[in-house]
C-alpha cells in the first residue's frame, strides 16, 4: 500500500476514535490477517469481518497495521490487521465513514443494523420471525438512568 494512503486511514480511525469514542473495521479476508486461534468464518471470508475497537482498549497502531486483543464470545484473541487489508473506517455515532479498495458489502455498512445488532435463530427449519433475537448495542441518547 501507498504510505500516503496508509498514514490517512491511521489518521481516519484515529479522529473517529477521539470524537466518537468507537471506530468500526470492516476488514477483508487475507492470510496476513491474524484473528488468533479464531480465524474468519466461511461468511467473513466472502464478505469481510467488522472489528469494533474503543477508546479505552488497548491496541497499537504500528508502521504497517494494528495489534490489538479483541474478544469473541469469551475468548481473547491476539490479532493484527495491515492496513492494506482495512476496507472500511466508520462511526455509527458520526454517521461517516471512509472507504478504500472495492468493498461492497452493505449490510456491513448500514449504521441502522449493521454489526450493532445481532441475529441469532435457534432452528433454520421454521425461519419464522419468532425465533429471531435482535440485541441492540447502540448507546442511548438522553435521559440518565432512573436509581
């Protein structure tokens, strides 16, 4: 990747991280990229896996990638991800995003349901809407907490 281009998406994410306080990933399959034990899924391959990173976390942004220990599930993970293999830089909580290469997945991209809200089916077989578990992650706006 281009220095140039490569400074600019660690400049992105950094500005996002400092105003929103969380930055999303969308990051492609590629053997460089290292998801600890864990690895890609078969549908992260095709269309990339999204990586929320926060302020408070700690993870480092070196000369060609960053370092961090993410959670899945319950398990902590060491990863690194080049930069040549960020695809998309965005905030929900910004409403922007930047976008390198030719990334197209949308569901990914879409702030109202992208990797925010998760769905889980407990059997494929009927794939009614009754067995669809929407969890909400997005942070409220507003009012405080009644104690």
């Amino acid at each position: 990747m281009e220095p140039n281009l490569e400074e600019l998406k660690k400049t992105v994410f950094t500005e996002m991280l400092n105003i929103a306080g969380r930055v999303f990933l969308v990051v492609k399959y590629s053997d460089n990229v290292r998801i600890g034990d864990r690895g890609f899924t078969q549908d992260e391959v095709k269309n990339g896996i999204v990586l929320v990173f926060n302020a408070k976390m700690n993870f480092s942004w070196g000369d060609r990638g960053i370092s961090a220990a993410l959670v899945f599930g319950t398990k902590t993970e060491q990863c690194y991800v080049p930069s040549d293999d960020i695809m998309v830089i965005y905030s929900p909580e910004l409403n922007a995003q930047f976008m390198t290469g030719s990334y197209s997945p949308a569901a990914a991209l879409d702030t109202n349901t992208g990797p925010q809200k998760e769905k889980a089916t407990k059997n494929r077989k009927g794939s009614d809407d009754s067995n669809i578990v929407r969890v909400d992650f997005q942070k409220k706006k507003g009012k405080a907490p009644k104690r």
